[in-house]
C-alpha cells in the first residue's frame, strides 16, 4: 500500500488507510488546532459539512459540527434517518448523491458494516467514517491517540489495554489497528464471547506485542492506559446472551487503587455502569478530556482534507 501526506479531497474510511507518519502528521496539526478551537476561526468559511447520522451519536455527530463551526464553515444534516426519505425507502447512493449536492464534505454514521466504503464509491465529496456498524470509527481512534501522547508524552513504550466488549466495540476495532503502528504492548481483556475479532487480531499480531485474557485485575498493575467500553447490547443477536456479560468489568476506586499512580482511564462514551462516578474525579480519569481532544483531531482531517 503506498501512502502519502496528501490529504486533500481525502476519504477517511479506515484506519488501516494511514501510515505512521500520515497519522504522526495527524496529531501535530492537532495539536496546532488547540489554540484555534479556543479563539475560532474562519479558515473554512464556506465550506459545508453535512452530518448524516443513521444511528445515534451525541459526541461525534456534536464535535464534527463544532469543529466546522470553529474554523469558519456551516454544517447541515440529519440526527434522525427517520425524519428524511429513507423512511420513504430511499437508498444510501441516492441519499449520498443527492446531499454532495449541498455539502462539500460528509461525515456518515450508519448501522451497515461498509457503509462509508460504500458512501465513498458514489461520493464527489469526500466522505469521513463516523462509525460503520460494528466494524470501524477512524476518527475516534485518532482522537484517542492523541489523548494517550497528550497525557503520557508518547505513545512508544506503553502498556495499553482495550477492555470490554472487543467484539462488537468498532472503537477498540480502529484502536488496536492504530495502535499497532508503534512499538507498544497491548493487553486485550474480555469475556470469552466477546474477544476481539479475529480478523483484526491476524491483521496486526506480526506488528505488536497481544496478550488477550478475561481477568482485569491481574494486569491493571502493569498497564499504563486502560480503554473501557461499555457492553453494547443494541449490537447483540441475542438478549439472552447480552445479560450473561452485562456488567462483567466495574472500574471503582479499589481498581484505580491496584494500578500505577501515573495510569489513565479513557473510554469513547457513552457509559452505563463500567465505571463508577466516584472514579470522574480521579487525575485517572480522562475520559472528558477526550471529548474536547475529539474536537481538535475533526477540526484537523477537515481543515486536512478540505485542502485549508
């Protein structure tokens, strides 16, 4: 695969799309967007973007629209497919081909695994995943690279464990993939029937070190990043199946306790009961700090890809 620093007029399909250096380049424009997600800007004054989200979303659907807004440009869209004419039977390709119309790029959130690899092949404009069924979420993989070298200063040389529902979880998916381009260890802690799947464990096993287990507790005092996610029960087949896992990782003070002082907690949101509110507090704690680093890294791929 031959990859390049040119991202102009760019989809962002999938993680496994971007080299090291591609996403390296990334973060530091990232970093360079701190300082004008707090003043604004008009760099992408405008330009379009159009959210169109099949599924529900509070944090990406909201960040990408502040994102535009805060470099200068607008944003249409939809929250609701049912409230647009797929509840009439419209298609993706035609909803796709009819909204390039209006947006000068498309950040697509939809149930289907390939959804936005399909998006992509009748777009003009260039479509951005915001999550595809169960299979991917690049941007937030990004974002939560930027939040692991944020807080600990690099990424190379960390113990990190994705912990959770590994199978169905599209976050850990991206993650682990992004993960595996730095020379890192990674902890992969689920239930039996949850582990991760296993064409993303193949796909990365020659790049990085992988222990999968179902006990957190025996490797919480080795980890320097815990990822949690949240058991997703609306990607169950079977509800019978969903209550023999529920709740089966609870992260409270005792397991902050048991791990490095410098350790820190990320979690894509949303959460039930995975994580105490007692916890929210804790210098651990990061997983608000990686709502606004979302900000940061969307407002970086559209000022990137829309050419600024």
């Amino acid at each position: 695969m031959v990859f390049s620093l040119k991202f102009t007029g760019r989809n962002i399909i999938s993680i496994e799309d971007f080299s090291r250096k591609e996403i390296n380049y990334i973060l530091q424009v990232s970093r360079n967007m701190e300082p004008i997600a707090s003043k604004g800007s008009d760099i992408l004054k405008r330009k379009i973007l159009a959210t169109l989200f099949f599924e529900p979303s509070t944090r990406t659907r909201l960040s990408f629209e502040a994102a535009m807004l805060k470099l200068g440009g607008s944003t249409i869209g939809f929250a609701d497919a049912d409230i647009t004419s797929v509840k009439k039977g419209e298609n993706l390709s035609d909803t796709i081909r009819t909204i390039e119309n209006y947006a000068d790029i498309i950040a697509l959130r939809h149930p289907l695994e390939g959804s936005a690899k399909l998006a992509a092949e009748f777009s003009r404009v260039p479509i951005l995943n915001a999550g595809s069924g169960a299979e991917e979420h690049p941007t937030q993989a990004l974002m939560d690279l930027y939040t692991i070298q944020k807080e600990k200063g690099r990424i190379d040389g960390l113990k990190i464990a994705l912990v959770g529902d590994l199978r169905y979880g599209r976050t850990v998916h991206s993650l682990a993939c992004a993960l595996s381009l730095f020379d890192i260890e990674l902890y992969l802690i689920s239930p039996e029937s949850l582990r991760m799947r296993k064409g993303v464990v193949d796909s990365i096993k020659n790049q990085v070190s992988i222990t999968e287990d179902k006990n957190l507790d025996k490797i919480i005092p080795q980890i320097d990043v815990l990822y949690i996610t949240r058991i997703q029960k609306e990607r169950f087949p079977d509800p019978a199946e969903y209550s023999k896992v529920k709740g089966v990782y609870k992260i409270d003070l005792k397991t902050i306790s048991s791990g490095k002082n410098d350790l820190i907690l990320l979690h894509p949101l949303p959460r039930l009961d995975e994580i105490a509110s007692e916890v929210d507090d804790t210098p651990q704690a990061k997983y608000f700090q990686q709502v606004w680093n979302g900000i940061v890294v969307r407002m970086a791929l559209l000022f990137l890809v829309l050419g600024a």
